[in-house]
C-alpha cells in the first residue's frame, strides 16, 4: 500500500511540474515571436497572471512549491528584458502586483468545475478590459472622468504603475488610447501600496478557495461514511430476516 501511494505522489508530482513548466513557457511567448522590453512582458503577464492563476486553482496545483515557481520564474527573467532605451524604475513592486494578481485567480480558480473555460472566458474578459481604453479612445475627449475609469479597469495599467511606469503619458498610449485628455485627473496606481494590497488580496482569495476545496473533501468524506453505515445496516437487516 505504501509503494502504491509513493508512485501516486510522484507521479502528481511530475505532472504538477509539468504543467507549471507550460504555463512558464507561456509567459515567455513574447520573447519567442521576437518581442523585446520590458514594457511588453509587463503586458503580456498582467494579461496572463490572472488567467493562468485560474486554470492552476481549476486544476488542484499545490500552491507550494508549483505554483509559486511561476512568478518566480517570470522575476528571473524580467531583468534581462530591461534595454538601453527604457529600464523598469520598480520592477520589484510590479512582480508583487503580478504574483497578487496570480494569486488571486489561483483562488478563484478553486471555484471553477472546467479548467479550460474558465482560463478562456477569464482571459477574453480581461484582454476585453485591457483593450476598451483604445477603443473607447475616440470618446475621451467627451467624457474624460468615463475614460479614466475604463483606464484604471485594466491590469495592464495597474501593473504597468505598480512597476513605476508613468503609463498614462507613455508615448505607446498617448494617442492611442487618448490619455492627454484625463491624464491629469486621475492618480497612478503607486507601486509601494497596490502591490502589497494586491498580493494580499491573492492570498486571502487563495485562503479561501483552500477552505473551500477542504469542506467539499469533508463533505465528499462525510457522504463516504454515511453511505458505508448504510450500506452496513442493509446487510445487517437483510441479515435478520433471512433469519
């Protein structure tokens, strides 16, 4: 019996490495198609942290150590990516602010029956979220205080500030997406306070999908035992009217 759970363990092991090794390759998909700087992974995991976090929870991925590795790695990498040209004033406080966002849908996930859905429609939504300031664009000069608000929407801003990056007067987004017109009325997120709220946030999303999946083992546990007594109490009435 020992030697069967042992290989049991191991085995999820190996496929929980597995997995958080795709989901880590995923997250340098940019650097694959050829994108360089910072800027871009930034964006690229404040669109993914969340959804990747989901499809982990959806999965059951221990969040110690696997999933952790995950924005681990993302950190390692990131320095590299920093260019003569533009370098990261707070790239610490931008990987808190991802890991809170990871950390979060690693909760959530918790809660979801399909794995691949629930990455898909949570990845849609905010990849929805993230690409509104550009099309609403043209509507920022009418409602600039509208427009501030479908800014601060996407994580791609909120991690983007988190890092120190004057996002909303970066020249990648002026003009596309109309920040001159409510630049000055809104305050950036700042780095030093939204990381930390968001990671804790994460945890306290992960505490309670733990508490979650712990109360359906109990349930599932409790239905086991009642179902075995039942089952015993059969025999034993079939038992005495056989005799």
């Amino acid at each position: 019996m020992g030697k069967s759970i042992s290989e049991t363990d191991s085995r999820r092991i190996r496929g929980e490495m597995l997995e958080v090794s795709l989901c880590a390759c995923a997250g340098l998909l940019p650097l694959a198609l050829g994108v360089r700087g910072s800027l871009g992974m930034i964006a690229w995991w404040a669109l993914l942290a969340p959804s990747l976090g989901i499809w982990c929870g959806a999965r059951g991925l221990s969040a110690w150590p696997f999933a952790v590795l995950l924005p681990a790695s993302w950190m390692l990498v990131l320095p590299f990516t920093n260019t003569t040209e533009f370098i990261l004033p707070d790239p610490a406080w931008g990987i808190v602010a991802l890991t809170g966002l990871f950390a979060t849908g690693l909760g959530i996930g918790r809660f979801a029956r399909r794995p691949a859905t629930a990455f898909g429609a949570s990845f849609a939504l905010i990849a929805i979220l993230a690409g509104l300031p550009f099309i609403s664009a043209p509507l920022a000069r009418q409602s600039p205080a509208w427009a501030a608000r479908v800014f601060d929407a996407s994580v791609v801003t909120f991690a983007m500030e988190c890092a120190g990056v004057d996002w909303s007067r970066h020249r990648a987004i002026y003009d596309a997406a109309g920040t001159e017109w409510f630049s000055d009325r809104r305050a950036p997120y700042r780095g030093k306070l939204a990381g930390p709220v968001a990671l804790l946030l994460g945890c306290a999303s992960w505490t309670l999908g733990r508490r979650r999946v712990r109360d359906l083992r109990q349930a599932a546990l409790g239905l086991a035992a009642t179902g075995g007594s039942t089952a015993v109490g059969d025999r034993e009435s079939s038992a005495q009217w056989e005799s």
